[in-house]
C-alpha cells in the first residue's frame, strides 16, 4: 500500500496543492481499497490487488486531466447525506449545505409547511429539507430531464418523498399556472456565475460542470433571480418566505431588486468566510 499511496501523491504533485492530494489519497484508499485513514499506519504492509492498483491508477489518470473526484466516484456527501452526482449536475458545495442550514434554523422541524427549490440539481437542497424538516411538504423544479433523473434517484437514496416537476423558471408566469399548491418558502440556487469570471475559473469546474447551471449573461446577471422572484410573487403564500444563494458580487443588487418589487424584510447574509452570499426576504401581506 506505501508504494500505492506514494504513486498518488508523486502523480499529482504537480497538479494540486498538498492539502487536496492528501484528501484525494484518503478517499481513495477508502472508496477503492476499503481502508479507513486511522487505518493507513496499520495497513501500511498491506498488498493491494491487481484489481484496486488498477482502479487507482484509472482514477489518478482521470485526476490530472482535472476531472471532479466526485464525478470519478459518482457520489458525493452533502450536510450528511449522500447524493450521486454526474456531469448533468453540479457538485453540491458547502456553501449550499449553509443556505439549507439558514431554512433549518427558521422553521421548527415538527411545523407543517410546503417547500418550492427551484433549479434543484442533484436535489441536494430539497432533499436535505425533507429529511431535516420531515413535516414539510417539499417540490422541486428543473429544466433539465438528466438533472431530475438524479434527483429521483437520490430522493429514492435518501427515503426522502419529493414531488418534481419539469419547468422553466424563465418562464415563471406560465410555471406558476402549472403548479398547483402555493408556498411557505422558495428556494434556490440559481445559475449566477458571469460569462466573463470564466476566467478566473478552475478546469475542474470549467470543463465538466454544466454550464447550463453556472452561467448567466453578463449584461443579464440577475436573470434568474428575477424570474424566479416573479414567480414567487405569484406562488408565494401570505408572509412567505423567498431564500437565494447568490453570486458574492451581486448583493446588493439582488436586495435592492427584491425591494422594488413586493418583498420586506431583505437581508443580505455573509457565509461562513464572509462573503456576501445569501438573501432572505418575506412577501407583504396579501
């Protein structure tokens, strides 16, 4: 195993920092090899097979081409859960897993509401709530066919019951007709990323996550935030509740959009690391 783990890390020392080789070395002798990292000191002798040498040279291979380790394994954890993943979703960040935390942490567990997460992905967000919030009732909405297939599946995975629907939220009123209950909460991570920060972007993310799901116009970059609160205007019950993960850049715009149109209360709400990357707003009353 000694001679294994230092092919690893002499393989993709030119690609990664230390800190990243040293997670993807224990991931994989964990994924592959069914060996725990408090197991690495004991099992340092041990000799792999044929099998596994072979399997972590493929997964090293496929590393230095930058390709997500998530996708490689097809599964990744997500505030506690685990969710599939392949490149018709993006990979579930912990920046997310704080949004899903900000709902936890303003609506008991035991209370009786209904949950809309727009643009649901993997279902990372809509499945968390059902688990965390059990009592509500929670749908969720994608363009993407792909993207809906993994989230079913994941759903089936985490015993979590979700309602999905195929929409475009770029057409929020024509949605909105189609979807028959209101909501005490929206959700949503949308597409945010500008055309132009693609530069400043890792290959990893570049060249396999679906741009569909990242990127938005750059002289268009509250696109999705508008449409969806347009939608939230017309599904929104009375002193509900609209939560946006959103590009730290546009914070203030986002909150001032929301403003000008029917919502009260707007934060803006700095992660874990001090970005500006969350907004929180309620409905007026009706």
């Amino acid at each position: 195993m000694t001679e294994t783990v230092a092919y690893i890390q002499d393989t993709l020392k030119n690609y990664y920092p230390p800190s990243e080789i040293k997670a993807f070395t224990r991931l994989i002798m964990e994924r592959v090899c069914d060996i725990q990292p408090h197991q690495f000191l004991l099992c340092k002798d041990k000799e792999l097979s044929e099998k596994e040498k072979s399997q972590i040279h493929n997964i090293v291979e496929r590393l230095t081409k930058f390709e997500p380790i998530q996708y490689i394994f097809g599964k990744t954890d997500f505030y506690g859960f685990e969710f599939l993943v392949n490149p018709s979703v993006l990979i579930p960040r912990p920046e997310t897993e704080e949004l899903v935390e900000l709902i936890v942490h303003d609506y008991p567990g035991n209370k009786e509401i209904e949950i809309m997460d727009v643009g649901t992905g993997s279902g990372c967000i809509a499945i968390a709530l059902k688990r965390l919030l059990p009592k509500a009732q929670v749908s969720a909405i994608d363009i993407s066919a792909e993207a809906l297939k993994v989230a079913e599946k994941n759903a089936s995975l985490n015993r979590a019951s979700i309602f999905f629907y195929q929409k475009d939220i770029l057409e929020p009123h024509k949605t909105g007709d189609e979807i028959e209950p209101d909501f005490d909460i929206i959700v949503s991570n949308p597409p945010y990323i500008m055309e132009k920060e693609k530069a400043t972007m890792e290959p990893n993310v570049l060249d396999y996550e679906p741009h569909q799901a990242l990127f938005v116009p750059d002289n268009n970059p509250l696109l999705f935030y508008q449409c969806i609160t347009r939608f939230a205007e017309q599904k929104l019950k009375k002193k509900g509740y609209l939560y946006f993960e959103i590009n730290s850049q546009l914070g203030e715009q986002v909150v001032n959009m929301l403003r000008m149109m029917e919502f009260k209360h707007v934060e803006l709400i700095q992660d874990l690391s001090g970005n500006d990357r969350f907004v929180k707003a309620q409905t007026w009353d009706r």
